[in-house]
C-alpha cells in the first residue's frame, strides 16, 4: 500500500513570498555581499511569482576580474 501525499503547493508560494521571508533573503544577501568584499553588491529585489529572490553580483571592474581570478561568488557562498 502506498502512502499518497498531495501538496498544497499555493501555501508553499505564501510563505516563500512573505515579508518575513524577504526580510531574511535580504540578511544573507547583505552577509554575503560582504564576505565577497568591494565591487560586490546585492541588486534591487526580485519578486517572482513563486517566490522571492536576491542577487549578488560584480558591480566594477575590478570584482569582475577579481571574481575572474578567484572564483568569489562562488567561494563565498552562505553555508546555510
């Protein structure tokens, strides 16, 4: 016999989506930004329809080829 389980997929969408939420999406963004150092910033929130996003990303020309070099995005990841 085997176990169904049905999803309520509209309530997952709310609570991706809540204020709470975004608040502690901007918190890590922020962390992060940070760890990668200067040039680094977090871009202006993203909403989708399912959830909430943020995105860190090179904003110079020298993170561009610092994170080039280095791998800083990536090697600064939130271990969460």
């Amino acid at each position: 016999m085997a176990l169904r389980i049905k999803y309520n997929l509209k309530a997952f969408s709310e609570v991706r989506t809540t204020a709470k939420a975004e608040a502690y999406l901007d918190e890590i963004a922020d962390a992060y930004a940070e760890a990668c150092g200067d040039g680094y910033e977090v871009l202006p929130p993203q909403k989708g329809r399912r959830r909430a996003r943020r995105v860190v990303a090179t904003a110079t020309r020298a993170a561009v080829l610092d994170n080039s070099a280095n791998q800083t995005l990536l090697r600064n990841l939130p271990r969460r």
